[in-house]
C-alpha cells in the first residue's frame, strides 16, 4: 500500500492486504485500520487514531505522512502500532459526522444508538483495538493518542484531553505532552464515551485526546503549526530524538459539564468565544428548560461550547486551572 489515507478515502479494499519491507510487516484489517509489527522486539504497543472527526483534517495529514514514511521503509519503526482513521465516510465527506458523533459511542454506547454507520464503526473500533492489544504480552506499555481539531479558536491552539484514569499518569506519559508543544492539559473528572476513555478504561492505555489548531479542509492547513507534535510522533514511531520541551502545559481540571438535556436550550456565549476564555463566579452560561447553568467557581473557562450537539450530548465543559494537580506517578 503506498498511500493510507487515499486508500481509505478511494473506500476499495486493496488489492494488496498485507506485506513487509526491510524493517516492519502491514497488515490492512479493514477501511482505514492499518497494523504494523516491527521486525524487531518491542515494548510498547501504540495506538494513534485521527480523522474520528471527518472536518478534522491536519492530523491525518501528518499521520499520513508518516505512514508512508514506515510503509516506504524510509524509517524504521519501534512499538507495534495500531493507525486508526476514526470515520471513513465523515471523511469523505468532509464533516464532522454523518448522522451521529462516533466520539459518544465508545465502552458500548453504540448499542443504545440507532443502527448508523457511526454505531457500526465504534463497534469495530472497538474490535479492532482489543485485538490489538490483547495480540501482545502484558508486560508492554499501551498508549493511545486520538488526534484531532477543535470547531473554535483558542487560546491555547495546542492541548490535550485526557481521560478520566483510576491511576497516576507517568511523568514520561506528559512529559511527551509538553514535547508534543501541548499548552495546555486538560483532565476529565467523569467517565464518557471517547474514545480515550474507551483505551484507559477497558485496556489501561496511557490515553489523550491531542487537539491541534482549528479544523481547516483538507489541503488547507498550516502544518508548520504542529511541528513538534510531528516531531514528538516521530520520536516514538521511529526512535528520533524527543524535541526539547518548551513551557510546560497548565493544568485544568472539569468542574462542570453543560448538557443540551432537551430542544429548548440557549447557551450565553457568541460563536466568536474562544476555547478557554474565563467567565466569573455566578455568569449564567446556559439554560436548558428549567435548567440553569452558571459559574460556580471563582473563575471558570469554557471548553468546546457547541449550542447544536444532539439533546442528551455535551454541549461545553467548565474548567478550573490546577497546577497543584498532582495525579502524577511518584508525586
Ligand atoms: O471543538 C469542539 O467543540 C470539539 C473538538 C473535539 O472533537 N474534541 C473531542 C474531545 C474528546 C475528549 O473529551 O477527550 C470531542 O469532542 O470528541
Ligand atoms: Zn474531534
């Protein structure tokens, strides 16, 4: 296979499935679920998904660079690796979704949906992933980075989301974050149906959600951008040199999460307010029936605020900055 993503997007099975160069073996599973073994032993057993948000487009322009990197044999390659495109026909069409958000079905969601090519996918991503990492043995690291775009601006353009996990995360673990040229490290305080949810809990995967910029059309992306998360991806496909970190990311935790419970909702924020802007104690933000949403903390910051999500979905969520947040392994 010379090109993944043209192959996922062309939507044909290959007429080649599998193969191997000097350095790896491939084996394609299915529309955009590609697996690579090194030839060498490995420790690490790595999962990096994109496109699970099909307008979310520079992240699966750098993974697919890479890809051809490894598939040519340019680079050799070090974990065994699991590459997700996440949405095939979103893709495709170059949408968020189809008819539903694949990123609310994951840990079984999908069985409460209606049947849906998003339901379908969760599903088989989920298949897909499991297979993955019970193929190895336990003693191997599990991480999995889902890479995406947000809909706004920001004022950290580069974060990450990381999911709700009974134990510490490993210094190593975000110490790529701040490589990666993360701003900005968000950390859930409840379960959900991501995907990174989905890795955490069910397998024990270091697990984030990478934002990178703001989503932009295929071809259209400032890639220079996203250099060091390129340079920190390549560090772990391909055993390069991890780039010197700059500052490190801010800390903030959920405080609160603002649901579109029903058809009737209003949220008081213009569609120019960018992702973590502060709002102070007592600000209503949204109201959903008899629903009020305010501030609660003496300032809070506002996450993803989206009025048009599906009634029952996220539609924002509250932080609070916690440099003191110290889940860390060995603190
Ligand atoms: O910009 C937005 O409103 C959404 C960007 C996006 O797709 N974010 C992910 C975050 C997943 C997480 O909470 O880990 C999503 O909403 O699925
Ligand atoms: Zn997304």
């Amino acid at each position: 296979m010379r090109d993944f993503l043209q192959q996922t997007l062309d939507g044909n099975r290959p007429v080649i499935s599998s193969g191997r160069n000097t350095h790896l073996s491939w084996q394609w599973h299915d529309d955009g679920i590609l697996e690579l073994t090194p030839h060498q032993s490995t420790s690490m057993a790595l999962v990096v998904s994109a496109g699970i948000h099909g307008n979310e487009t520079a992240p699966v322009e750098i993974l697919n660079a890479l890809t051809t990197s490894l598939l040519n044999g340019e680079k050799p390659l070090m974990p065994r690796l699991l590459l997700i495109l996440g949405n095939p026909p979103a893709l495709r069409a170059g949408k968020r979704y189809v008819r539903c958000d694949v990123n609310r079905l994951f840990g079984g969601r999908w069985q409460q949906y209606e049947d849906t090519s998003e339901a379908r996918r969760a599903w088989r991503l989920e298949q897909a992933m499991e297979n993955f990492y019970q193929a190895g043995n336990n003693e191997e690291v599990r991480w999995h980075l889902d890479l995406h775009t947000a809909i706004r601006g920001s004022y950290h353009p580069r974060f990450g989301v990381l999911p709700l996990n009974q134990r510490p995360w490993p210094e190593d673990f975000l110490g790529w974050m701040a490589a990666a040229g993360l701003e900005a490290l968000v950390f859930h305080r409840a379960p959900g149906g991501t995907f990174t949810h989905y890795s955490c809990e069910h397998f024990g995967a270091l697990s984030c959600t990478l934002e990178l910029g703001k989503a932009q059309p295929f071809g259209e992306n400032d890639l220079t951008q996203f250099s060091a998360a390129r340079n920190a991806l390549a560090a772990l496909l391909f055993g390069e040199p991890l780039p010197e970190s700059g500052e490190t990311p801010r800390r903030y935790r959920v405080s609160q999460q603002i649901t579109r419970t029903n058809e009737h909702f209003t949220l008081h924020m213009s569609a120019e307010t960018l992702n973590f802007t502060a709002f102070p104690q007592g600000t209503l933000l949204a109201e959903a029936g008899d629903k009020r949403y305010y501030v609660q903390q003496a300032r809070e910051y506002v996450l993803f605020p989206n009025p048009n999500v599906a009634p029952g979905l996220r539609a924002g969520l509250m932080l609070v900055e916690d440099n003191q947040h110290n889940e860390v392994a060995g603190n």
